[in-house]
C-alpha cells in the first residue's frame, strides 16, 4: 500500500504568464534552506463491488494517546504524517500496490430491449450492449448472459531521496487484460491479412503480450503517474503528474488510495490523474492548512501529434497558447490524518474535518478535431474556433466523528459559462450551472464489528435524452443539449447535466454499469457490514433511485429503480477473496414506452424488420455475480 499519502485535492491552471509566477515563488522559496521536514512515509464506503482495504500499517491494539504538537511538522496534504512512534524506518526505495483478478457475470444487463436491430441500424438504443449471438440469422440465436475475467499488476514504487524528499511512480502491468484477449497471431485486421486459422480450436493455447493498436488497446506496461514531492520549513512542494483527491470523492476522486478515508479501493478503473505544480502550507497560528495549485489541464495539440513540428525540436512543443485550458486551485481546510482521526474518536472526543476547495477554469480558443488522426496537419483557418469558456467550483466537505457515529458530507457547484459553440452543433452559447452532493451518516456497535448507515445524494440534470434516448451510459450523454436540428433546444440555453466521478461507486449495477456515474438523480441507500470473525466480513445494501428531471429518462418517468447488493469477503494478510450478487429490479423510468400517435412520435423505439421482435415494454430485471481475488504488498 502507498506510504506517502497522496495529495487529496484537485488542480487547475490559469493564464501561461501568472502561473509562470507562481511556480516561480515555489521553486525560490524552495532555495531558501534544504529540506528539514519528513512527509509522511472492507468495503468501499461508496459501493458494494469495489473492495476497499485500510492502507499503511495496522495499528496496535489499544487507544493512542493524543499526539504531541510539534512546530515543525507539516502535512503533505491533505493527511499529517504519523507520529513519531508510528514512523516506519527510512528506506531508499520502497515498492507497493497490488495484484488483482476479476470475474464479472452479467444477466439481463440489455433489460430486455435492443441496442440495434440484426441489419445494424438504430433502433432508439438500450443500456447495455447485447451479445453477439443475438444477431445471428438462426431461428434459435445464442442469445446469451455476458461473463469476464480480467487482471491488473499495481506498481508504485517511492524513491526517497532523503527524509523529505521523495518521487513516485505508478504503473500498471497488463492493466485490466481480458484472459484469453490476445491469443497467438490475433491481430487487427481483416482476417486475409492476418492469416488466423479457420478455427479458434486450432490454435496453440498460447498467449502473446499486449500490443496498442496490433492485439489491444494498451501495451502490457502502462505508466500512469510520475511526480515529486519535496518538504522545505515553508510547506509541502509537489510537481509532475500526480492523482487527484477531494473530500468524498464525488467530484474529484484518484481511484485507488484514498488519502482521507484511509483505504485503498482494489476495484478501482479510472481515477482522476492531473498535471500540475502545488505548494501547500499551514496557516501561522492556527490548524488550517492552505493550498495553491497550477494545473495544465489541456494544452490540446502539441508538436508531435501533427506533422507541423516534426524533426523541429528536441522535444515537444504546444502549437498555440490561446487554445489551453488552464485553471487555479485554490484550498482551506483542517484536515487529520486518518489514524488520528480515528485516535481522536477511540479516545471520546469529537474529531471535526472540514474543507473547500475553489477551481477557476478558463479557455479562449480550441480546434475542431474532427476527422483528425495523429500526424495530420491540422487546417487552422478552418479548424482553430473560439470558445470562451470560465467556470468557477467550489467544493465543500466536512467529516464529524464522535463515539459510535460519523457523518460526512460533500456539496459541488460547477457555475459558468461558454460563449461559442457553433463547431458543435450550438447555434448559441450556454450558461453552465451544476449541482451535486452527497450526506452519509454510519454508526458502529457491538464493539465495532456492526457498521449500520445510510446514505444519500443527487446530481442535477438536464432535459435531453441520450442520443440514442435508449442507451442510458454516460458515454452516449447530450451534454450540450441540441436537438434534431442540431440547434439548441428552445428556451433553454443552461448546461445543468451534473456527473459524479466513475470511481465513486454506489451500487454494482444501475448506476456502475447501465448508467456509468450518478447524473440526473437522487438516491437513498441503506447499508450494514458486519464483521463475522477477523477474517470474514458481511455487506449487504439497498439502493433506491429517482429522476430529478424525468423528461431525459427512457421512459420519461421518475423511479430508476431498487437495487439490493451482498458482499462477502475473505481477508487474512495481503489476501482478499471476495464474492457479490446484485440484482436490480428497474421501473418505469428505465422502460420503453410505445409511440402516443403516429403523426407525432414521442419515443421513436423501434422493431428490428428481420425479426419483429419490438423494442418497446417494461425493463426486466438484471443479476450479477461478481468475484475478487487478490494480493496486496
């Protein structure tokens, strides 16, 4: 497990010139003396798929005693270091992570409705693919459940320099491969061009390794993230391109370790990686802590992605200024680390967490990438557009424990605006004006191994449905709100569609899959855990969900659905073995209903011509078995 904590908070970046300024002061007050300071050497409280496992060193057994103020101590944001006596010894290079291995079945995930019809043409969409044997022209098709099994090497290695100074990497080694995706001379291709046998069972039961673009998506090592961090008697200096981490992890969230909660989620996908510059400090003479972050957030097209700067330079160069995004972080917040806060509760007193993170974005200009592919020469008089984009988010979070209960909360505005929208098929600009939250609420009983809650949340929403309107994923989402004509809709010229980030998992179907991220919704979820021996835990949680604007729902109506999800968990050492069902019974909100008239269509869901099977009814209801294995060092 990581050692170092990772900073929690997300970045942004500005204007070239004043962020230039500012990474200037940090690497000046990084000159005035050498570093004296030393940075910090289940289940996933969102969902019920994702395993999560407390990081770092178990504590002892026992209520520790409060920790001594010392002066020079500062924290690597947002978590303090451990106290003296928790310290481990120094080491040069230290290495962590995990390896894992996952199984997924998938019954019924389509809801019964047709994503196409068997010619390939739309017929209004589902929220999940079918499989490929439901196209066959038999009269009896193979139309069968989806399973899976995939695997990921962690690595994150730290280098410490010395006691203050450290770089850290993270790379993932055959990250998340299908078992069986990249057998012996499959490549990409037609198959004349690639020589495959006439039958998969005339191969040689060999795997090759992973090639981008040749037998995968991904080459078999992939390297995520590289960043410094150095501890000067000022603050805590980080540059390079790190994880990103605030509050709850609603909005911004790093997927994997969780530098506040404490745990590490082996289920994670995605994660929020930023490039960026920061320097964070504590308030003289209080016990806030206070960040400023330079975030280059898109510098869109560079040198070596187009044939304009090719054999030009030693290295990269950006191809115009005026067409990044560029952003400042700005932070307050009195933040424990994870063990004190737990120390503190454990002890009787009340431990009280709280933060806000403010984000101002800006763009001035962009391209029109598309039908661009990389070396290309990109036409700028046709293709360099205005946008005009500001967006300002604050972010607010607090977290309170005392005795058997803990509450936590997080609340996100996104507000703004973007002017210039016509290479997007938007007529006119649109103020941007967001909103999502989320309030949990836990206690704990029978010495501990009880853990009783609920929780609940939403994400504002727009009027527009998907496109096709059937496939609920966010990845098919009408974010800019255009209609058919590929104008703005009528009357509304606000972008309101708030998304919670992919890793903050709920549930293991609706929102997880069908759905991707919480938007357009509000939730309530009950939960209890309980701990059957130190080994063997018990999850188990009810998911409700509802529209917040049933216009843009399949079925234009307002319940999504219920969701009840088990979980149990073997956990000896670095070994997790872990088994979950879910099943979701959705409403009508997830359905397809038929046309109101013929002169004017509503719904547009279609009937596949070849087979006549209709794609309009009531959803079905959905299982999932799924499995977990791993190791985590």
């Amino acid at each position: 497990m990581p050692k170092t904590p990772v900073l929690p908070m997300p970045y942004s970046t500005r204007g070239q010139s004043l962020r230039g300024v500012v990474i200037g002061l940090c690497l000046v007050t990084t000159g005035v003396a050498e570093a004296q300071i030393s940075p910090g050497g289940g289940m996933n409280p969102g969902g019920m798929g994702g395993p999560a496992q407390p990081a770092g060193e178990e504590k002892k057994e026992g209520v520790a005693e409060a920790a001594p103020k010392t002066p020079g101590l500062l924290p690597t944001t947002p978590a303090l270091p451990p106290p003296k006596g928790r310290r481990k010894r120094w080491k040069l290079i230290e290495i962590d992570g995990y390896f894992r291995l996952r199984t997924d079945w998938f019954k019924n995930f389509h809801l019964g409705f047709l994503d196409r019809a068997r010619n390939g043409s739309d017929l209004g969409g589902a929220p999940f693919p079918r499989a490929m044997g439901c196209y066959t022209e038999s009269a009896d098709p193979p139309c069968k459940n989806l399973s899976s099994a995939n695997m990921r090497l962690r690595l994150e290695p730290t280098i410490n320099l010395d006691e203050g100074t450290s770089i850290h990497i993270q790379a993932d080694v055959l990250d998340n491969l299908f078992l069986g995706s990249t057998p012996v001379n499959q490549r990409f291709g037609t198959y004349n061009d690639i020589n495959l046998p006439p039958l998969g069972a005339f191969g040689n039961n060999n795997q090759d390794p992973p090639q981008a673009g040749v037998n995968s998506d991904r080459d078999s090592i992939v390297i995520k993230r590289a960043w410094a961090e150095v501890a000067i008697p000022l603050g805590i200096l980080k540059f390079g391109r790190m994880p990103n981490h605030w509050g709850m992890g609603i909005f911004s969230n790093s997927g994997g370790h969780d530098p506040i909660a404490g745990t590490y989620d082996l289920d994670a996908d995605y994660g929020d990686t930023v490039d960026r510059v920061s320097f964070s400090a504590l308030i003289p003479g209080t016990d806030l802590r206070a960040m400023l972050a330079a975030d280059w957030a898109s510098t869109r097209l560079v040198s070596n992605q187009t044939a304009a700067g090719e054999g030009r330079e030693g290295h990269p160069f950006d191809l115009d200024d005026t067409d990044d995004q560029d952003g400042w972080i700005g932070v307050i917040s009195k933040m424990d680390s994870p063990q004190e806060f737990k120390d503190k509760v454990d002890r009787g007193d009340v431990s009280f967490n709280y933060g806000i993170y403010f984000e101002y974005k800006t763009q001035s200009w962009d391209n029109d990438l598309t039908g661009f592919s990389l070396g290309q020469n990109l036409n700028t008089v046709e293709r360099f557009v205005p946008r005009d984009l500001k967006t300002y988010t604050p972010d607010l979070w607090a977290k309170l424990g005392y005795g058997r209960w803990q509450f936590e909360g997080e609340f996100v505005a996104q507000l703004g605006s973007i002017n210039k929208l016509s290479d997007l098929g938007r007529t006119t600009g649109a103020d941007i004006r967001k909103y999502g939250g989320a309030l949990r609420v836990a206690w704990k009983g029978l010495e501990g191994k009880l853990r009783l809650g609920i929780e609940g949340g939403g994400a504002s929403g727009d009027q527009w449905d998907n496109r096709p309107q059937g496939n609920t994923h966010i990845s098919n989402a009408n974010l800019l709100g255009t209609c058919a004509t590929g104008d703005a809709c009528p009357n509304d010229n606000k972008l309101s569609q708030f998304m919670f980030n992919r890793e903050y998992k709920i549930d293991m179907i609706l929102w997880r899959h069908l759905i991707g991220a919480v938007t357009n919704a509000g939730y309530v979820k009950p939960f209890l855990g309980y701990e059957l021996s130190k080994s063997i835990g018990l999850r188990v949680a009810n998911i409700t969900s509802f529209a917040l604007k049933p216009i843009a729902t399949p079925g234009n109506s307002t319940m999504y659905g219920t969701e009840f999800n088990a979980d149990i968990s073997y956990s000896a050492g670095g070994l997790r073995i872990g088994l979950a069902y879910g099943v979701l019974f959705p409403f009508s909100a997830m359905g397809h209903p038929v046309d109101e008239s013929t002169t004017n269509p509503v719904f547009n869901y279609g009937t596949d011509p070849d087979t006549m099977q209709s794609n309009t009814g009531s959803a079905g209801t959905a299982h999932t078995i799924q499995t977990h294995l791993s190791l985590t060092f």
